[in-house]
C-alpha cells in the first residue's frame, strides 16, 4: 500500500490537526506503509494509479474542480465550515461536490460521522479515528485549597475566551482564584487585545487571571499537573484535544456545549457541560466561593475510566483495514 496524505506541513504552525497528521503518518511508516505527504497543489493532477490520497478538508473551498480528484481519494475531515457557523446552503454550495467525490471518509470524531451520515454520505465509507492520547505516568494528587483553573485555546473567536471572561467578571468572584489561559495571541491579534484590555480593565481578571501564550508540550504538561479545573469556553469542537488531554490527566472539565465537546463529559463525574458562558462562569465563580463542589468532581472523576485510544499504531491499523475494505468492496 502507498498512501498520500495531501496536508499542510505538519511543523508549519501548532494546531490539533497538524499534530494528528504528524502522529498517523509515523505510526503508518511503523506499519512498514509506503507514506508520503505534500500541501495539496490545485494545478497538480495527482493520478498515479497505486496511490491511496487522502485529502485534509482544510483545502476542501480551493478545489475549483472536483471532478480532477483521484477515485483513490479519501477525505481527511478535521473540521468543516459548515458546521459552525456555516449558513444555510454553505454545506450544498462549498462542502458536498468534493466530499461526495471522495471514496471514504476519515472522521476524527463519532460526532463528525454523525453529520457526515446526516447529509446523505454512506456510512460504511466512513471510520472514526481518534485522536490518540498520550496518558501520564502518574496522575498527580491535587491539591484542592485554592481554584487553580487552566484554559487551553487560541485566542480567537471560535474558542470563546473573550465572552467567557466578560460572563466572569459579571460573575464578581472573590479574588481567590487562579486562571491560565494557553495559547496563542497572534492569530487574531485584535481578538486577543481584547482580551488582554478586559483582564487590564477588570480588577479581578488582572488580579487573578493570565495570559500565557503559546507553550511547548512540556510546559503545557505542567500546567495539566499543577491546575486543579479545565476550562474549554469554545462555542465549536469537532473533537476537543485539550478536552481530552485535560480529562485524561485528572482534570475535571467545565465545558461550553458545541459539536464534540460534551462528548467528552459525564455531568457529576469529570466534569460539567453549559449552554451558556454565563452559566460556566457563575458555575466557576461558585467554585471560588465554595470549594465542596470542585472537591466532589476530584472524588467522583477517579472513577470515570476515559474511552480513548493510546497508541497510534491502533490508529493505523484502523486506516489500512478501512482502506483495504473498501478495496474490496470496489473490485
């Protein structure tokens, strides 16, 4: 088997879908897979007759002609515009000549297959992958004195950090907390002003609550260790890595509703879900004021035991037996 993964270049810039690229392509090569990988070239007829090519969905709205795609080809479905926030017809017009081209579906989530089947695609020519997590050597024994919370997201609108401190600082919590929030500021370097001009302006937030920036895994690791509360605020997950890399370190979770993310939670036991950033931010205030309820989620989540997959070589093996199942179904 000989595959081409048709992706951005996996250490262009650090985001989930890189990450995962990255990790499936060295698991697959493990496997003794012929892989190679290159940014997709809309003037580039890729044709060669032996080659499985899978596509990131990250290029989907620049493929003028669809039809120019290889039958061998797979969608790599990371994320879709269409699903938030899209608009009517968005999905019709920009999404479907392309992914009704394709000959399989890679979904990184069982909420992704589900809105694929939803719009007509068969679902035997789907597979959910994962993400694979890497899981601790030992989960940490927090302590539970003080709020210690940690957000985890690019500073731009999608990822809700902005609405959420606003709900936080109308919440007025006691300023006995601490808030980290990771990741970067220059994607939306308005944004980000924004919420750095909130946090100068409020008392509380400056008093209580950082932002960090864009850190290595390392230094994230630690903040997982020392932080004692998840925060995801964003209105739109089509999986949730930080979600799942927080619940898999120990951390309860209070998330904002929206595509994937509550998949990740059992209300009461690693966490809680909100429809709201006002209901999230009085939920966290009240956890400053009374800690009993941060301390129930510490007892209850040592028994939620996580669903994920830890080894990237399951992942592959799920990729080569999907592939050579639809080989099959093909001849």
């Amino acid at each position: 088997m000989q595959v081409h993964f048709l992706i951005p270049d996996p250490g262009a810039f650090q985001s989930g879908g890189n990450r995962y690229n990255a990790a499936l392509i060295a698991a697959l090569r493990q496997r003794q897979v012929h892989v190679s990988h290159s940014p997709f070239n809309p003037e580039i007829y890729y044709a060669s007759p032996d080659t499985i090519y899978v596509l990131d969905s990250l290029y989907f709205e620049s493929i003028a002609q669809p039809d120019a795609l290889p039958p061998q080809c797979l969608a790599l479905v990371h994320h879709l515009n269409s699903m938030y926030p899209g608009g009517p017809g968005y999905y019709e017009r920009h999404e479907a000549p392309v992914l009704e081209r394709m000959a399989g579906y890679i979904a990184t989530s069982h909420f992704t297959r589900e809105y694929l089947a939803e719009r007509g695609l068969e679902e035997q020519q789907i597979v959910v992958i994962e993400p694979v997590v890497d899981r601790p050597t030992e989960i940490p024994d927090r302590e539970v004195a003080r709020v210690r919370g940690l957000i985890v997201a690019n500073c731009i609108p999608r990822k809700g950090v902005l609405p959420f401190l606003q709900a936080l600082a109308d919440a007025r919590p006691q300023p006995y907390f601490d808030l980290n929030v990771i990741g970067s500021l220059q994607h939306d370097e308005t944004y980000a002003r924004s919420c750095q001009a909130l946090i100068r302006e409020t008392p509380v937030l400056a008093q209580c609550v950082r932002l960090m920036g864009e850190q290595d895994d390392a230094t994230l690791h630690g903040y997982y260790d020392k932080s004692n509360i998840f925060l995801s605020p964003s209105e739109f997950e089509t999986f949730g890595m930080a979600i799942q890399e927080a619940i898999v370190y120990g951390l309860p979770a209070l998330v904002h509703s929206g595509g994937n993310s509550e998949h990740h939670v059992r209300p009461g036991v690693n966490g809680e879900v909100f429809t709201s950033h006002q209901q999230m931010a009085r939920t966290f205030a009240g956890m400053v004021d009374d800690l009993e309820s941060l301390r129930q989620l510490h007892l209850s989540i040592q028994s939620f035991e996580d669903p994920y997959l830890d080894d990237w070589l399951v992942a592959a093996d799920l990729l080569t037996e999907f592939v050579d199942r639809l080989s099959t179904q093909a001849s």
